[in-house]
C-alpha cells in the first residue's frame, strides 16, 4: 500500500510539474526536467520491487464515474511495463536539461512533458474501463499537442490532423471493447470483467477491437499512417518518449485485454495478430529503408518492431490455447524483452537523432556524412544503438530475436494446422525483417556519421552537452548489458509470464553458466552470450597481439584509392538514395511501384542528365486516399443542403418524419 | 575431472586452430582446380599462406577520411568470423564450447560481421565502397530467409537447434535418405554460395565495378588489414563447407563420447571431407557463369522455394496432415 502512494506522490510531482511550467515563462521551464527525472526514478523504484516481490496493490478512488469510481491497481504486468515507461521517462529528462535554456525552451512543449509522462503511467494503473479510457485520452491528446507545438509548420499541422483523426478511432474502438468486455450488466471494474468472461462471439469482437484500438496507437500497419509522421514531428526527446514508450503502452492495452481480461484463449485468436504483425514487420522495413528522412526512419523502424511484438503475442496466445505452456513462456518472453529491448535503442536512436539536428541542424540524409569525426562520442552510442536494433549478438536486440526464433521453431508441434503450415511463412518474414533491419540501419548509420560530410552544416557539427551523452550512452549501456545478460532479466521477468501464460521459462538458470539463455531445455536451444563475447574479446585480443607481433606496424595515411578514381566532392559518394536502390530494385518495384526513370539530354546539350525515383505508397494510397476522396466527393454533395430555401427545409423536415414514422409502423 | 577438462579444452583449442590453419588450404584447392580445369598452370597450393603473408608484412596504407572504425572493423570481423568457424562442430560433435550458440546465432554472429564489413565500406566515402555494402546487405536480405526455412527443417528433423545435436542425430540415423533433407541441401548450398560470394553470386577474383560485391567493400583495405579480411573471409568458406559436413555427411565424426582416437579419425575425415567440398566449389565454379546483379533474386530464390518445399515435405512425411 504506501507504494502506491509512493507511485501517487510521483504523478502528483509530474501533474504539479506541467501546471508549475505552465506559469512560469523562459528558462525556468527547465525545471520539469529534473521533476520529471526524479519522479520517473520514484515510479521505477517502485515498479521494480513490485515485479520482483510480486504481489498486487488496489486502490480506489472516490472520483471518476457515480457507481464506478475510479479503481487503481498495479500488478505484475503494469510494473513491468512501468519500468519500460519510466526508463524512457528517466532518459528522455536526462536529455531535456541538456536542452539550450534560451533556444529550446517553449511553453508549447516543457508543461506537457511531464502531463504526458504521468498519463503513461496512469494508464498502467487503471483498473476500470473509465479510468483506462481517461488516461489513455490524457496521453493522447498530451502527445498530440506535443506534435503540433511547431505549429508553424505545415508538416507538423498535417500530422497532428491525422494522428488526431486516428487516435480519435482507436479510442472509439476501445470504448467498443471496453463496452463488450463489460456486457449488459455495465461492469465496468476490470474485476468484474475478469470474474465474467465473454462468449466466444463477443470475444472475436473484443479482439477485433482491440486490435484496432491498441494497433492504431501503436502503428500496426494498416493504421500506422499517422506515426511515422507524428513521431519526428516532435521534439527529439519527445519523438523518442512517443516511439520508444507510448506504443508499449498501446501493447500494454492490447495485453490486457487478450491475456488478462477476454479469459481463456482459443487458438485461431493468434491469427489476426500475427498476420498482421508480419505484415507489418516487413512492409514497415521497406518503408524505413526507402526513406530520406533520418527521423522518419526511425519512426518506420518503430512500425515494423510493433509487428515484431505482436507476432511474439500472437504465438503465445496460439500455445497457450494450446496449453503449450514451455512454448507460450517462451514467445511471451520474446514479445517482453522486445518490447524492454525495443524501449531502450529506440529511444538511443532518437535521442542521437536529436543530437544530429541540434548539432546539424538536418535530419535529411542527403545532407549528413561524416559525423562520426566532429560527433564522436554522439556516433560510438548511435552505433550501438544501430547494431542492436539489427538483432546482432551481442547486444540485446538478438536476444528477443532469438528466443522469437525459438518459438517459431516450436510452431509446428502444435495441432492445428493453420498454424503448422504457417510457422515456415513466419519463420521466414521475421529472418527477412531482420535481414533488413541490417540492410537499413547499416544504410542509416553509414550515410549519417560515416563518409564525408555532405553539407556545410554537418562538415561543422559539434558534439552535444555531457548531459545529453549522459543519457545516450546510459541507453547505449543497457543496450550492452540486455545483451550480455538477457536470461538474468528474462528470470526476473517470471512473475509475469507465470500471469500471463501460466509459467515462467522452464529450466532458466539451469544451463551450464548462469547467463546461459534456454529456450525449452538444455539439450535443445542455448545461447550464452558472455561466453560468446567473452571467446570474440579473447580472439580479436589474440589476433591483435599475434598481428602486432608479426606484422609490419607502419600505416601511412593518404588519399582514398577508390579504384584509381577518387574525387574528391562529397557528392561522389553513395548516397542514402542510391544505398536503397538494389533493395528498391528486388522488392520495391511489386510492392511500392518503384520507378526509376533518366532524363538524358540530346548529344551536345550540356545540361546534365536527372535521374528521379517514383515510389507510390501502396497502404496511404488505397485505405486512406481514396476513401478519403470519397468523403470529400459526398460532402461536395451534401453540402447543397446548406443552402436550401425554408420551404425546402421545411418539405426535408416532414419528409423525414413521415419517413420514421412509418419504419416505426412496419417495425411495429 | 580436470585431466578430462584440460582435454576437453584441448579439443577445443585444436578445432579453433584447426579451421585457422586449414582455411588458406581450401582456398588454394579451390583456385588450383578451377586453373587445371581451365587447363593454366596455376598457383600452388600453399598460395593462400604466402599472400596472407605478404600482406601482413606491407605497410597499412588508411585513407585520409577513414575512422577508427574503418581500423578495428578487420580484428572485429576476424574474430567473429573465427568464434562462429570454431562453434561448427568439425571433427568432434561434443566439443566443449559448441552449445554457447545454436544455428540462429551462428548465423546471426557471421551478420554481425557482415554488418561491420559493410559498415567499413562505406566509412571512406567511395562510391564503390557504397556499391559494395549496398548491394551485400541486398544478397543477406535474399539469403536470410532462405537459411531460417533450412534452420526450420533441421529442427523439426532433429529436435534441437544446436549444431553439435544435429550432427548427432544425423550420425546417430544414417543414410535415411528424404526428400526433404536432400532438398534443404540444395538451398543451403545456394545460401553458402550467396554467402561467401563465389560464382554465381558474385566472382572473388574480379575488380570490375559492374560485377563487384564483396571486394567493392574492401577496395581500400590493404597491408595487415587486408590480411585480417581475406583470413576471414577464408574462414568463411570453412565454416559453410564444415556446416555442410556436419548436418549432411557426418560420417567419421566423433561423437560426443569418443576418446583421442576417435577425434584423431574425426580430424582427418573432416579435413579430407572439406578438400572434396573445396574442389567440387572449384568444379562448380569453372562450369557456370557469373550472373548479373539483379538476376541474383532468382537465384536466391530457387534456395527459398526448396526451403519452403522441404518443410511442407517435412510436415507431410511427419504425417501432420491427414
């Protein structure tokens, strides 16, 4: 109990925060970011000592609703995803006081940071369908308002109409979910929910919902239009709090009502979500890789490790329909120390993309190069960032990449054969996304810090304040550690796999070092990276001695060979465009209508030749565009009543009503 | 028990020396078969060692632009190249080491590596060096899927995904012959190809930029660490060809309980095992055709079909399908 009023005390700190901010004018923003740090250490603390000692904490407030309340409850699965939150929360504040307190400070953004901070975590604490949708709505439309506080912008106008226009859908869906959930008797406390599980026909339609709720909030493709806009719209910490934090919350959502909340799964519930996660996985990587926009990048990376979680959620629905209870422990923990894994580099890369732009003032690839010698400390923590967001051992992104893999590999044990026959397709999407999520991050990376610099701006960066390092290479640290020891933090995850799938990694702890991973047993799947990090230091320290030893130690410095060809204007160089252009070649050309077309002048004509790419966004244009033409065509129509004379209106009116009256006869 | 430890990490130590030793030998079969079939003279056998010599007694010529990474990137790839070669069980199933990564992260250790290597090419700033990486991490994208399919196969098959219970269980039931296997075979030696850039996928010994994959990213290495990126990628070749022999002619190898003799015989099936292999890449190489770029998705394609096709095979054989 008094760690709940901990936890309150700290929400009351970040509310207090936003309203202190939202008087004061000038430097004195500054002061929400070490509230905010202080209260993201608070609730972190206390979310930690709640997953570790289990146990579950409820509360009830006397506001909220007449007859319902407003009921507060932190279990093991809320305190795991508080401390995915609060890490972000922690880090992201970190970099805000290194913000430039004449430059970057504005009204529009310090007095939300915090609101938006603190609706994250009430989220997590809500235990009725008023409260979920109260603070859900609070992060909402705290982050929406954090998108459009560059109003001047048309882009940024642009994103906050339609992430506004989504968000506004997601959360109809989940009044839909919430109302099915509840039934006719209108219980709306999660307790009472729990104590009556639906029908099975009710359940689809809870699902559907919810799927549509929680995907649109966490970018599930097709309703991820608005993220990879809304996302870089924001200021950097805040683009990395929105993609590396809120859409956990958006799975979180998803959690609850699928694991905790529907009652017992059946198995043709995994479907939907791993269709669409794997839709989503692939498609969101071939967005990220044709794109120029470093942010943007990011933002569709987000996308696609969405999809990565839900396929995971997907499976360990599937197995524990199935009452596999080893395989349901081991795809729930993939889709968890995805989702801790995911909030870690994803708000790195954010928090150094925001270094770039402060530091380059673009976020253009075309006009990046080179940072890695006026950044170098800025490039060593995106680097990490990078290589773990690819999956590669042995950082921490290849552990949930791994024990993913395994789950796969245990697909076909299952009886249904939907299934079976899908796990090879699964199997072989989740290795393609992660093949190019190499492909785009190499490309990121290389185009960004590596090469020569493109532009004046980026020839002249200059590292960010000690601060804002701070907070990257505290991430790039995890980043490290998560690899090395992801059995560790996938044993302390055991109270809530045992919540959520019934059992926590059967045979953890018992390979033949501590930090052995296993998957299933022993005999079957290991991965021990220490040892293999130990055995790849060992090595390269060997090769290095021997090669000092035997080799010639001269190195000369010169000019680059490049074939006996360099040039030496920067444009020569690849380019972020002309990196994409063999994947755009393979899987552009069916999936975006790629188009690659010269222009070549006539001989004699100096003017030089142009080269242009045309890609057609196949999702925007088909599920947006277009019924958004249909809209705008029958508004053009209807938009004739409006000038109607009386009569007319008066003829509509009692047409109408002889209209209705008349259904309400023949129904009678 | 610690007489048995230190001969159990003897073992060990023999295989990482082993595959290190052996790696310039198979290269050199390879080149010596693919000259006496174009009926040249050829270099002998040993060349692989004289070049890496050579190259590490050059200077280290580093151009002007390049970073730190463009320097330790060749140790860093080496290294990861070299644990991932001495995790493929060779002579010996049990070794003590080979369960610290199964097949997936095997193969995610050598993308690793290719992930630096890629890195390094575009850290001078060259266009060829782009070239390289861009079109390296375009092969993984085809290569990577195809793989999974085959890890898939071999997991339903053997019920494990580590190498060495794989390689037991194939010792352990020999000569079942099924489509499904001799299907995954085919994709993996496709993947092998597109992995270590031979022909079709891309030719090792051209530097002509239309054609150019793997040495487009190394174009501006040389001296000591250039040595380090031919060693590994030598080991590279060793790896895919052992990986071939463990899960698909295991015969000779000793299991997990054998003694010295049985290792000793296990070494030199092995090593003849990964000659034969080397001269038949030779043969292979000498009578196909080096393909355009963009016809690689073929190619690459047909090792994802088999894959997919073996596992399906695999699901109606286990008898899953009523």
């Amino acid at each position: 109990m008094p760690d709940l009023f901990v936890q309150g005390a700290a929400l009351g700190a970040l509310v207090f925060a936003a309203a202190l901010a939202a008087v004061v004018r000038g430097p004195a923003l500054a002061i929400v970011y070490p509230i905010a740090a202080v209260a993201a250490v608070a609730l972190g603390v206390v979310d930690l000592g709640v997953l570790l000692q289990g146990g579950v904490l409820t509360a009830r407030l006397p506001i909220g609703l007449p007859m319902i309340g407003f009921h507060l409850r932190l279990d093991s699965l809320s305190a795991f995803f508080g401390i995915v939150i609060n890490g972000g929360v922690l880090a992201t504040s970190l970099y805000g006081m290194g913000l430039d307190r004449v430059k970057d400070l504005t009204p529009r953004v310090e007095p939300l940071f915090p609101l938006f901070a603190a609706a994250m975590n009430l989220v997590l604490l809500a235990d009725d369908a008023y409260a979920f949708l109260f603070s859900w709505e609070l992060m909402s439309l705290a982050s929406w308002a954090l998108v459009v506080a560059r109003h001047t912008s048309i882009d940024s106008r642009r994103a906050g109409h339609l992430y506004l226009v989504m968000a506004a859908i997601g959360t109809m869906a989940l009044i839909f979910a919430f109302g099915g959930l509840a039934g006719p008797s209108g219980g709306y406390a999660f307790d009472t929910i729990r104590a009556h599980a639906p029908g099975p026909m009710i359940a689809v339609l809870v699902l559907t919902a919810a799927l549509v709720g929680c995907g649109s909030k966490g970018g599930l493709i097709p309703l991820h239009a608005w993220l990879p806009l809304a996302h870089p719209a924001a200021p950097s910490h805040v683009s990395a709090l929105m993609s590396g934090v809120m859409t956990k919350v958006a799975i979180y959502g998803f959690m609850r009502i699928a694991f905790d909340l529907l009652g017992p799964p059946a198995w043709w519930w995994s479907l939907p979500p791993i269709i669409l996660g794997v839709i989503t996985a692939v498609l969101g990587l071939l967005y990220a890789v044709f794109d120029g926009d470093l942010k943007r990048v990011l933002a569709y990376s987000t996308v696609e490790n969405v999809g990565v979680i839900f396929v995971a959620l997907g499976l360990a629905l599937a197995f524990r329909a199935n009452h596999q209870d080893a395989a349901a422990a081991v795809a729930m923990a993939a889709a968890l120390l995805h989702i801790l894994n995911h909030s870690w580099f994803k708000s790195l890369l954010f928090l150094g993309a925001g270094a770039v732009l402060h530091a380059t003032g673009r976020r253009d690839l075309a006009g990046l190069g080179g940072l890695i010698h006026r950044m170098p400390r800025t490039a060593v923590f995106f680097l990490i960032g990078a290589l773990s967001i690819s999956a590669l051992p042995p950082l921490n992104g290849f552990v949930s990449e791994w024990l993913l893999f395994q789950s796969v590999l245990a697909a076909p044990a299952m009886p249904q054969t939907t299934l079976n026959f899908a796990s090879p397709a699964i199997g072989a999407m989740l290795a393609l996304a992660a093949a190019l999520a190499a492909a785009c991050f190499v490309r990121v990376y290389g185009i960004a810090f590596l090469g020569r610099p493109r532009s004046e701006e980026a020839a002249h960066a200059h590292e960010v304040p000690l601060i804002q390092q701070v907070a990257m290479g505290g991430l790039a640290l995890l980043c490290i550690l998560g690899g090395l020891f992801g059995a560790v933090i996938v044993a302390g995850l055991a109270p809530v796999l045992t919540a959520l799938v019934g059992s926590g990694l059967p045979n953890s702890g018992a390979g033949p070092t501590p930090f052995s991973l296993i998957a299933f047993n022993a005999a079957r799947s290991v991965y021990d990276a220490p040892v293999i990090a130990l055995f790849v230091a060992i090595a390269s320290l060997t090769t290095l001695a021997v090669v000092h030893r035997l080799s010639e130690r001269r190195t000369r410095r010169g000019p680059a060979w490049d074939c006996g060809f360099p040039d030496p204007s920067p444009t020569t160089q690849y380019t972020a465009s002309s990196f994409a252009q063999p994947l755009r070649r393979v899987y552009g050309a069916a999936l975006f209508s790629a188009r690659e077309s010269v222009v070549m002048p006539p001989p004699g004509d100096t003017r030089p030749a142009r080269f242009s790419v045309t890609l057609v966004d196949v999702v925007w244009a088909t599920l947006y565009a277009r019924p958004g033409r249909a809209v705008l065509r029958l508004s053009e129509r209807l938009n004739a009543l409006q000038f109607l004379s009386i009569r007319r209106y008066l003829v509509l009116m009692f047409a109408a009503l002889v209209i209705l009256l008349s259904i309400a006869t023949v129904m009678t | 028990m610690t007489a048995e430890f230190v001969i159990q990490l003897l073992a060990q130590g023999t295989q990482m020396f082993m595959v290190l030793l052996v790696a310039p030998l198979a290269v050199g079969v390879v080149r010596r078969v693919k000259a006496l079939l174009m009926r040249r003279q050829g270099a002998p056998l040993l060349q692989g060692y004289r070049d890496l010599s050579k190259l590490l007694h050059k200077e280290s010529v580093v151009a002007d632009s390049a970073s730190w990474l463009f320097r330790a990137a060749p140790s860093l790839i080496f290294a990861l190249t070299w644990v991932a070669a001495a995790l493929v069980p060779s002579f010996a199933s049990g070794l003590m080491f080979n369960w610290a990564a199964d097949v997936v992260a095997l193969v995610a250790l050598l993308g690793a590596a290719r992930a630096l290597l890629a890195l390094a090419g575009m850290d001078v700033g060259t266009s060829f060096g782009g070239l390289g990486s861009s079109r390296e991490m375009m092969i993984a994208t085809l290569a990577e899927p195809a793989m999974m399919l085959i890890v898939l196969t071999l997991a339903l098959a053997a019920g494990t995904t580590r190498l060495a219970g794989v390689a037991d269980f194939f010792i352990a039931e020999p000569l079942a012959v099924r489509v499904s296997l001799a299907l995954s075979l085919i994709a993996l030696i496709i993947v092998a190809l597109a992995e270590n850039a031979r022909i079709p996928v891309d030719n090792p010994t051209t530097h002509l930029e239309l054609t150019m994959v793997h040495e487009a990213m190394i174009l501006e290495y040389s001296g000591r660490h250039l040595a380090l990126i031919e060693a590994a990628s030598y080991l590279k070749l060793v790896l895919y060809l052992s990986l071939l022999i463990c899960l698909f002619a295991p015969f000779g190898m000793a299991p997990a309980t054998a003694g010295l003799g049985g290792w000793a015989i296990g070494l030199v099936a092995w090593v003849a095992k990964l000659l034969f292999g080397a001269a038949l890449l030779g043969v292979w190489e000498v009578s196909i055709a080096k393909m355009r770029v963009f016809r690689l998705p073929n190619f690459v394609g047909v090792a994802f079909v088999f894959g997919f096709l073996a596992i399906l095979l695999a699901f109606l054989s286990r008898g899953v399908v009523e």
